[in-house]
C-alpha cells in the first residue's frame, strides 16, 4: 500500500464529533476519508468528506481495504455505535467475522482494542480521538451558576467511587445516586437511559457521575455529555452532573450551561488527585 501522508481516516460513529474532526482536519491540511456506519453516521458527515465508504457494522475486510485503496496511513474512531446494535445489526465479512471470534470478552474495551490492533497490523495507525480537538475536553471547575451543596458533594464523591469500580469491570462510565444510594448503574444501554432510569427512582435531586475507565483507551470510546445529557437530567428533575475533567468530551458547551442554568441543575468538572480527593 502507498501512504499518502495528507490523507486521514475516520471511522464514524453517531453524533457531531465526526464532523468537528473533518472541519479541524481540513484547517490542518488533510484530506479526509470517511467510513460510515449505516443507520448510525450522520448523511452531513459522508457529504463533508473527500471520500467516503458506507458499510454495516462487522464489516473490517471492507475498511481496511478502503482505506489501502485510498493511501490512508492514519485513522480515528470518532462518534457512539449503539451498543445493543450488536445483538441484531451486524452483518460481518470474513475479517470482521475472524477477529470476533477471536475476542474473548464482547465489551466496549476488548473489541475496540481487538479492531485497532487489527488496522494497525494492516499499517494503518489509530491515533487518539481528539487529535485535532483538544478543546473539546471537559474543563475543571464549576461551569453553572448554582454550585454543589456539601450534601451533593458528598454524593459526588460516593458516586466517584462506585463508577469507578464499574469502569474497572468494563460495565459502564456513569452512575446515578442520591443520599449515598446508587439508584442506577449504566451498562449497555448507555448514560441517558441510565439517567432516566435511575432519576425516575429518586424522583429528584439526583446526582450524575460519570468518570473515564481506569484503563480508558484515548484512541476510542472517551465519556461524551452535552445538550442532550441535561435534557435528560432535567426531565427527572436532576440536580446535579459531575464529569471526570480532562478525560471526557463536552459537546456544545454554551448550550448545554445556558439549558442547565435554567433548569437549575450544577454541572461540575472534577479531578481526581494522586491521593484519590476530588477537586472540583
């Protein structure tokens, strides 16, 4: 395969993030090559690209043979796949198919590892998926008008713990909790729906987690919140959304402060420190 250096992947998933990267990379100088995801990846998102392959989930013969065609040396994972898609929508060629039965464990981790080492074993390197949008990381601090209570500090710090331990097992990135109680634990179904579920059993005030994985990949998967996570949180009459700063990606962010300063709701950016405190 020839590599032509200017050229640039995208593995495309659901969401803007794809088409932020597409305009940053083309302000960087690159040409960008597109594979979208059928029934996930936004139309705006193939018709932005230089050039762009459609395939269905499973489909890794297919990518990387677009991406030799192509010269592509280089590529991201950008954007969600519906988790449950893969038990009815994948539809996987004879590489897709290898590699699956190959991984030992069907979570998030394991198979976006299994994909990257796949692609990088055929030249094509995954870079991190905020190469070019570093500014869209989550700030430290608190970015509302309203500031967290000592009880919904002490909340944070429960629910600090507990989504770690479930991002060790790989489960999820976020939990819901209230006067030290997890009411809801996100798995498969993804963080809005574990908001709803779990803010429908504190019927208010619910406090929102949601921290990286120990072993989080900056490749693929990073936490992801904006508009629609406080309209989820306002829909329960949550009261806070606590993010993990500096690991997690923060969507519209103007947008999202100016529904959440309505709806009364405190989203914070916390650290955690070598000693395991929590700044916020």
């Amino acid at each position: 395969m020839r590599i032509h250096p200017e050229k640039i992947g995208i593995i495309a998933g659901s969401g803007q993030f794809p088409l932020l990267f597409i305009k940053a990379a083309r302000e960087a100088g690159r040409i960008v090559a597109v594979v979208a995801h059928k029934g996930e990846t936004l139309p705006e998102v193939a018709a932005a690209a230089d050039v762009v392959c459609w395939v269905k989930l499973g489909q890794l013969g297919k990518i990387i043979r677009f991406f030799h065609e192509e010269g592509v040396g280089e590529t991201v994972f950008l954007g969600a796949i519906t988790k449950t898609q893969v038990f009815k929508d994948v539809f996987p060629d004879l590489k897709g198919l290898t590699l699956w039965n190959k991984i030992d464990t069907r979570q998030d981790d394991a198979i976006l590892r299994a994909v990257a080492n796949a692609l990088e074993r055929e030249d094509i390197k995954v870079l991190e998926s905020t190469f070019y949008l570093r500014q869209l990381l989550f700030p430290q601090g608190v970015l509302t008008k309203k500031k967290p209570s000592r009880e919904q500090r002490l909340d944070i710090e429960f629910g600090w713990r507990n989504a770690r331990a479930i991002g060790q097992l790989d489960i999820g990135q976020c939990v819901v909790v209230r006067n030290l109680s997890v009411l809801a634990v996100e798995a498969i179904e993804g963080t809005d729906a574990a908001i709803l579920r779990g803010g429908k059993l504190a019927r208010e005030k619910a406090v929102v987690v949601k921290v990286r994985k120990p072993s989080q990949d900056f490749r693929f998967d990073l936490p992801a919140t904006g508009l629609t996570t406080v309209e989820s949180l306002a829909r329960v009459k949550a009261a806070v959304l606590a993010v993990e700063a500096g690991q997690s990606l923060l969507f519209d962010r103007e947008v999202m402060i100016k529904a959440a300063d309505k709806a009364g709701i405190v989203v914070v950016g916390v650290v955690e420190n070598p000693d395991g405190t929590l700044e916020f």
